[in-house]
C-alpha cells in the first residue's frame, strides 16, 4: 500500500469516527449544548432539591447538573449519557471534585435504564424526546417526584412552576398529569 493511500484511509476513518460521535447523540435524542451555570442553579433550585434527593440527569452530558446537586446540595446524584467521550469527561471531573461517593454516571441510553430511585429528574433534551419520554417518567417513577425541563414542555401535562424567562418547566409526578 502506497504511503499517499495509507495516510487517505487514516483520514477517512477518523473523520468518519467523529461524524459518528458528533451525530450518535442526535440519533438518540438530542446533541449536547451544555446548559449554563445560572439556569443549572435555577433548574436545582426550582425543584428545592436538598441532601435526601437523589438527583437524575437524564443525558447528563459534562455532569454539570449531577456535580452542582451533590457540591451545593449534598445529595445523591446519577446522570445517564451516551456519549462515551462526555461519559469520560464527566467521570475525570467528578474524580477532580471528589465527589465519587455522591455521583455516578452510567453510560447508556436513557430510555433503557431504569430511573425509579430518583426524587428529581432533570432534562434537557428535545421535544419529541420528551413526549417519547412520558409513559417512562409515569411508570417508573414515584408519586411526588420533580421533573424539571430546560427548554421543552411536556405537551399534555401542567407545569407546578414555569420560569418563562429562562424556559425551565417544573413537574409533579401525580399532579402533573391530571
Ligand atoms: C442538550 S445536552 C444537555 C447536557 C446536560 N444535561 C446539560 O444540561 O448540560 C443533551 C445530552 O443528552 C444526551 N443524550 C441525548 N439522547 C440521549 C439518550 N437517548 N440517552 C442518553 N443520552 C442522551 C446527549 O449526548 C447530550 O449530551
């Protein structure tokens, strides 16, 4: 093989490799757009999350949102991602904060782990993906638990609490489906 065709055939790869990686998340529901620091703080706050929670971020990305509930609230938290790069950065920052004890990441799609220990469950995804998402959060997750949403709605559901300046939706599992 010619040196020329050989450096081609790395080239390839490794753009095809990363259109996969970039396109992987948008397949499965939504690309990562990290969610800023002030709407974390006020999404945390919204759903009053204190130390007895335990906290979901359901596609975590970086682990902002998992690693600001265990640092400011000292609770338990778990995010579920599926992109392997975000799941490793997220780990080598929860590693950085010492916080293994209080948060995990698993590596995965959403709608195939189960979430029924969460007391709050945050989101920011896509709208579709929210409506796909219902008939999971109603059977798997207790009467009483917090559903906050950056961005989306549930279509059908009413929002307990609305911040219609920075779009985050807060849900009561039980009351918001009535
Ligand atoms: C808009 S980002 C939000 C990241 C983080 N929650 C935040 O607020 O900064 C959406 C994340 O969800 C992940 N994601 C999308 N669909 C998913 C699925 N079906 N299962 C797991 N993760 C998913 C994407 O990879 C992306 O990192």
């Amino acid at each position: 093989m010619s040196t020329a065709l050989f450096i081609f055939l790395v080239a390839i790869s490794t753009l095809a490799i990363v259109l996969i990686w970039i396109f992987w998340s948008f397949a499965l529901g939504a690309g990562w757009e990290p969610t800023s620091r002030r709407v974390v703080n006020k999404m945390l706050e919204m759903a009053e999350v204190n130390s007895d929670d335990v906290v979901y971020d359901l596609g975590s990305g970086d682990g902002r949102i998992v690693i600001e509930a265990a640092k400011r609230y000292n609770s338990r938290a778990v995010g579920i991602e599926a992109d392997p790069i975000r799941v490793l950065w997220s780990l080598i920052m929860i590693r950085i904060s010492r916080l293994q004890n209080n948060v995990k990441i698993k590596w995965g799609n959403i709608f195939n782990e189960n979430i029924n220990e969460a007391t709050v469950v945050t989101l920011f995804l896509w709208k579709n993906i929210n409506q796909k998402l219902k008939p999971k959060l109603l059977n798997e997750l207790k009467p009483g638990t917090r559903v906050v949403s950056y961005i989306w709605t549930f279509e059908g559901w009413e929002p307990s609490k609305t911040d219609n300046y920075e779009n985050i939706y807060l849900y009561i599992i039980g009351e918001s489906d009535r």
